[in-house]
C-alpha cells in the first residue's frame, strides 16, 4: 500500500463549536437580554464582530447556536452562513411538539448548514420538559432524520440524558456548557455523579464552552476551570468533547481572546492530536461537517 505523502494530509480544521448573533433590529424576542446583569451584552452581534476574534484566536470556523424559539431565526441565520463561509453551521430551532415537527425537519435539512436543533431547556418551568411524552416524541423524529440535538441544561437536568438516551439510542446529543456546574463555589458533588452516568453512553458529547459564566465574572481564573474540564476529558474523552466560546455570552466575563487562551491552557496535558479533537476534530464529526460545510 503507497503511503500519501505528507503534503497531502488532511489537516483537522479548527471550529468554535458554540456562538451566537443578534440584531436587535430584527423582530425577534430579545426582552432576555433587558435584564440589568446583561446590560454589557444588550447590543447587536453580527459575523463581521466575531471574525476578528476568530482570526486573532486561529479559529477557522464556527457553529450558530440557536437563541430563540421560532423557524425565523433558522432562516435568519442560514442567510448569515451563506453570506460568511466561516459559519459552517447552524443549529437551530423545531418546534419538538408541534404537529409539523417532522415536515420542519425535513424542510431545514434541504439545507446543507443546518446541523442541529436546540430547545432552551434550561428556561422551562417544567424541570421534566425534556422527557415529557410529546418531547420525546420530537427527539425520536430527530433520531429518524439523523439530526443531531444540542442540550442546554442545567445540573439539575442532567439526570435526564439516560432517559433521553434510552429512548433515542441513535441520537447524538451534546450537553452544552457542561451542563453550567457551580464553578463559582468550586461545587462538584451535585453534577458530577450524573456528568458521568452521561458520559457512558456512546452518542453524547459534551461542550467545553460557557464556563467563565459559571465562574466569578470579575475574578475568575482558568485554574477555576481546570478540575470541571479535566472531567470532562475523563469521563467523555478528547474524542467526544468540542471547544465553544459562547461568544458574545462570554463577554459578560471575558473577551473571546480570555476564554480560549483558557481553555488553550487547561488543555494543556493533551497531546496535538487530542487537542486538534477539542478544537475541530469532534465537532466535524459530531455535526457530520464536510466539504458542504468546509469548503
């Protein structure tokens, strides 16, 4: 068998797995973003304010993450991602419930960069939405049409992943923010049993993304961050964990350049093969991204 020469190697490009934009313009519900605490964020973001940030970190694209529950956004931002071909990605919105999940889900997957779907889980009052009845039936329609499904959760939601798993074996599912552990107290007794119950079925991934947020906003440390991130690399393995900013969330406690340089650090120990998994190799494979998306 001929050896491919070096000079043809596929290099594993380098993706920020987890952004966001908004315009403020547009008629979207953005009354989230009114809350004192988030003054510094209540601006408009757009992809021409996150690819400096981007060039300047070595980032060669990003995914779109979803902020509002509604199909306009979807089309909003694949707009976005064919004007700016470092968006290799959009996750976006379904409505799970809804009597026409399944024709959504087949009209968004016309298109080549809608990848995933994501439910603010985090916000509904029912602490159980995710595994209610309806929902599930949702997931098992993503699981149909092989559309992975992004979980924002907090602690007190991850002992659902088993069920979740359970009833959908073949979706891919990512636990996004690590699921937000307490890293402002250094508190892991509460998250830790079930990170890692979650951890042991195949198809969940985990995020390594909106961690300074959890943290001490003004006195934060990546040395705070180091024992959640080793966890992760334990339980999940570089193989199944993604880097993510959560930019411009993350600016509420640091610059772009801050939480990768962090996350760079703790990061450390890997290997360059297990670091070019975190920083693109998971997310390619988790989003299924090829030259549709990389091109």
């Amino acid at each position: 068998m001929t050896t491919q020469p070096a000079k043809y190697k596929k290099i594993v490009p380098t993706i920020d797995a987890h952004q966001h934009f908004w315009d403020l313009e547009e008629h979207f519900n953005y009354r989230w973003l009114e809350k004192p605490e988030l003054k510094k964020i209540h601006q408009t973001y757009l992809p021409e304010h996150l690819k400096p940030h981007l060039d300047e970190a070595g980032i060669q694209y990003s995914i779109f993450v979803q902020t509002q529950h509604t199909v306009e956004e979807n089309r909003w931002a694949l707009r976005l991602a064919e004007e700016n071909p470092y968006i290799a990605g959009v996750v976006g919105w379904i409505n799970l419930v809804g009597m026409d999940c399944e024709d959504q889900i087949q009209h968004f997957k016309q298109f080549p960069k809608f990848v995933g779907v994501r439910h603010i889980t985090q916000d509904e009052p029912d602490d159980n939405f995710i595994i209610r009845d309806d929902v599930l039936n949702g997931l098992k329609k993503l699981e149909k049409h092989q559309v992975p499904f992004d979980l924002l959760f907090y602690v007190k939601h991850l002992k659902h992943v088993t069920r979740i798993v359970k009833h959908c074996p073949d979706l891919k599912v990512v636990i996004d923010h690590l699921a937000k552990p307490e890293i402002k107290t250094q508190r892991m007794d509460n998250w830790r049993v079930n990170f890692r119950l979650a951890s042991t079925f195949p198809n969940v991934y985990c995020k390594i993304s909106g961690m300074v947020t959890e943290a001490d906003w003004e006195n934060w440390q990546p040395s705070d961050l180091q024992a959640y991130i080793d966890l992760a690399l334990e339980c999940f393995g570089p193989q199944r964990c993604m880097f993510g900013s959560d930019w411009p969330v993350c600016e509420l406690a640091g610059s772009y350049a801050d939480v990768h340089a962090a996350v760079v650090e703790c990061l450390g120990k890997l290997s360059p093969t297990e670091q070019e998994s975190v920083f693109g190799g998971t997310a390619v494979r988790f989003y299924g991204l090829d030259e549709k998306q990389l091109g």
